[in-house]
C-alpha cells in the first residue's frame, strides 16, 4: 500500500496536527515504508499458534504486605538538598 501526500493531509486533519507543506512528500514516503514493514507481518507462519492475552505467564499478580513506613533514608535524601536545617529541607518562603 502506497500512502500519498492527500492522505498524509487527511491523517494530519483527523490527528488535528499542522504540517507543513514542504513535509507531506517526506511523511507519505515514511508511512508508506511503515506499512510496508507491518505488511511484511502477514508472510509470518502462524498455524497452530495459540494467541497470547499476555506474553506473562502469571496470571495472578504478586502482593507485598501494606505497611507505612519512611524508607529508612532520610539522611541520604537530605544529601541531595542544596540547604538543610534540623533535618529538613530549607525552601524558600511563598506566602506572607
């Protein structure tokens, strides 16, 4: 399949994108090489292939147990502040 520049337009409008004239040959060119490439997926052999719902084989995620806690590294956090003061981050003040 071929896309030329009218449909590259009509794509543009239905994704309400702005481009540029001088752009449209060089997109219809690059979308028709896109669709080339997926078109190429239908000469892969499928038969017998079951379709996947999910490329895990876990059907049931994982649990931790929910529990509050501070991460244990305040200190190392408070490194990467430029200013600190009795184990707080120093910030400018924003209201009067």
């Amino acid at each position: 399949m071929s896309v030329d520049k009218s449909t590259v337009v009509r794509i543009a409008q239905l994704a309400k994108i702005k481009v540029p004239k001088e752009d449209l040959k060089m997109l219809a060119e690059e979308l028709s090489r896109i669709i080339e490439w997926v078109d190429q997926l239908n000469e892969v052999n499928t038969d017998g292939i079951e379709p996947m719902a999910s490329t895990v084989g876990q059907t049931e995620l994982s649990q931790r147990e929910d529990v509050v806690a501070d991460g244990g590294c305040a200190d190392e956090v408070l490194l990467n502040a430029p200013q600190t003061k009795n184990g707080y981050f120093v910030v400018p003040k924003v209201i009067e």
